[in-house]
C-alpha cells in the first residue's frame, strides 16, 4: 500500500495495529492516534495521477505490515551510529529524519562511519515543510508510538525480513560530472570555506561565483568508490563570503561540479521511464528535483512517495531518486 488517504482511514489502519511508515503536514499527523508508524512533515507528493501538493488532511500510507516484523525507534544526534547498530540482520532501517536539525548534521557526516554501514540497508527521507513556510516551521518527525513529535531525532521502522527476502537500495541521479574543473576539501563540511582545483588552493566562495548562477541547478558530483553522490548548493552568502550546501562535501573525495541538463524534466523523465517497478515498495524524490523540473502536475513514471528535503540511501543525498525494493 502506498497511496494518499484520508486521515479517517489511516487512522483506523492504525487501530488495526498495522504498521505504518506515514508522510503529511505537521498538523494533519498531529491528529492520528498512538500506534505503530513512524512519520514526517512534507506536502509534497507522487501519485499514480502526477505530482501534487496537498494540505487537506490527506497522508501518505505506506504499509509496512506485510513485510516482516516491524519494529518503531527514535535516536537523538548523539546516536546516530546506533541507527545501524540496532538494524536486523535481514531487512532494512526505514529511517525519518528532520531538515535543518542537528541530527540532520550528524547523521550526513557520520552515517556511513559503522563498519556495518554498506552491509544493512538503511533508506529513508528528510522531512521538511511548505516552501513558502521555510525558515518559519520547524520540519518535524513523529514516533507513533506517543504519538511524539521531534525536531531534532530521526525516527525509524526497522523492518526484519524473513528468510527467502531481500532488501535493495536503488539510487537515480540524472547528473554526471562536467569532467572539467576537479575538485578536493580539505575537510567534511556544509560550508567549506575553501577547495583545491586542480591542485591549486582558492576560496570555495570566489570558485562558485566565477561558475555564474547557473551552477546552482547543478550540484557537486563526489566519485564514492564508482557512485555518483550530489552535494547540492542551497545559498550563497555574500555577506559572509560563504556557500552554503545541502549535504557536505568530504575530505579525499574527487568533486566536479555536475554537467548542465538543459531540459530536466525530460531527463528526469526518461531515467523513471527505464526504472523497473518490479519489488519497489516506497520511493522518494528531491525537492529540487520538483522546483527545477517544474514537476507539480507532472506525471513522471510509476514511482510513488513523497516528495522529500533529502533523500537517504546509507548516506545523506541531494537531487536524487531513492527506490527500497524488497526481493
């Protein structure tokens, strides 16, 4: 199951003692009742009928109940490796956590730093709120279990599969380094204050303003091991010479800034055309992927979840796709 639902209906799936990973503006989750789901803010939406907004007391249902044992926790920013540690064997840590928080912080620079951190499957989503409610409301996560709400604990559904089960994470990114200009920090930071390109030392700041303005539509591109991970600019900061990122950039990772896509909702569209849905039980999809595509309304594939202020695939992502499949 994952689909919009009214609040009368998942309520009285929560009733039922399913349980549930859940997506909705604050206030609509603030009304379900104590069960087992855990859930975060965002009205941002893929549906079988397009991309939407909702804020009318609709919530986003995926039923976890079907899969195996489920089991609901929260962690606080000092725990962040205890996210992994506590994961089954066999399954996958559905894992919430809040934008702009602390947690947020910690868990993109640490996640991936347990030796287990490639060995158990951790997907999920940073919640976040109405682009036009930014810098005004905190995103929030929820433990069903009060139900509690948090600004700064990731909430998560570990989910143990039974034997013959296997849990994937598939991650769709459209961007692919310019190959020009290579990029090195000298420190795992949101905000470097400086990079080496080429080999030569400059400020982060000067280095962005002389790529112009449209280099913000297109992220870092950091070579991990073979895999294309985005660190997506969120500002620049002329007052204090700074540019500011969405997820850090790390020290002794190969950064080039991403090649341009001149039609974005094309590209993104032809990359979820070719996704195989077979065993996809949840996806997500980067909010600037829905601000620069332009893709409120738009049909883009067979995907469906929410639309997300980040994405989790073992580590923090920017201007991805996330799909969790169950094999």
């Amino acid at each position: 199951m994952n689909q919009l639902m009214s609040v009368a209906e998942v309520s009285a799936l929560i009733r039922q003692g399913r349980c549930l990973s859940l997506a909705a503006p604050e206030a609509v989750l603030s009304s379900l009742p104590a069960g087992s789901w855990i859930g975060g803010t965002t009205p941002y939406f893929m549906t079988p009928d397009g991309v939407c907004t909702r804020g009318d007391g609709q919530v986003f249902v995926t039923d976890l109940s079907a899969l195996g044992d489920v089991r609901i926790a929260s962690f606080a920013d000092h725990q962040v490796q205890d996210i992994v540690e506590h994961a089954p064997a066999n399954g996958f840590a559905l894992t919430v956590v809040p934008a702009g928080s602390t947690m947020l912080q910690r868990f993109a620079a640490e996640s991936t730093l347990h030796p287990d951190a490639f060995m158990k499957p951790t997907m999920g989503w940073i919640a976040g709120v109405h682009l036009q409610d930014l810098g005004r409301v905190q995103p929030k996560t929820f433990d069903g279990r009060g139900p509690t709400a948090y600004a700064n604990k990731a909430v998560v559904a570990y989910v143990s599969l039974p034997p013959g089960k296997l849990a994937s994470v598939e991650i769709v990114n459209i961007f692919e380094p310019d190959g020009a200009d290579l990029l090195h920090f000298d420190e795992t930071s949101f905000s470097p204050s400086h990079c080496r390109v080429n080999g030569e030392r400059v400020a982060f700041y000067d280095y962005v303003l002389s790529k112009g303005a449209d280099i913000m539509r297109s992220p870092l591109v950091g070579d991990f091991a073979g895999a294309h991970i985005n660190a997506s600019f969120q500002m620049i900061d002329t007052e204090a010479r700074a540019v500011r990122l969405y997820a850090p950039v790390f020290e002794g990772v190969d950064y080039h800034v991403a090649r341009p896509i001149p039609d974005y909702v094309q590209a993104l569209r032809a990359r979820l055309k070719g996704l195989d849905m077979h065993n996809a039980f949840l996806g997500c999809n980067c909010i600037l992927n829905y601000l620069y595509g332009e893709l409120e309304g738009q049909q883009i594939g067979g995907l469906v979840g929410p639309i997300t202020f980040g994405e989790i695939g073992y580590q923090l992502l920017n201007q991805t796709v996330v799909v969790m499949r169950v094999h």
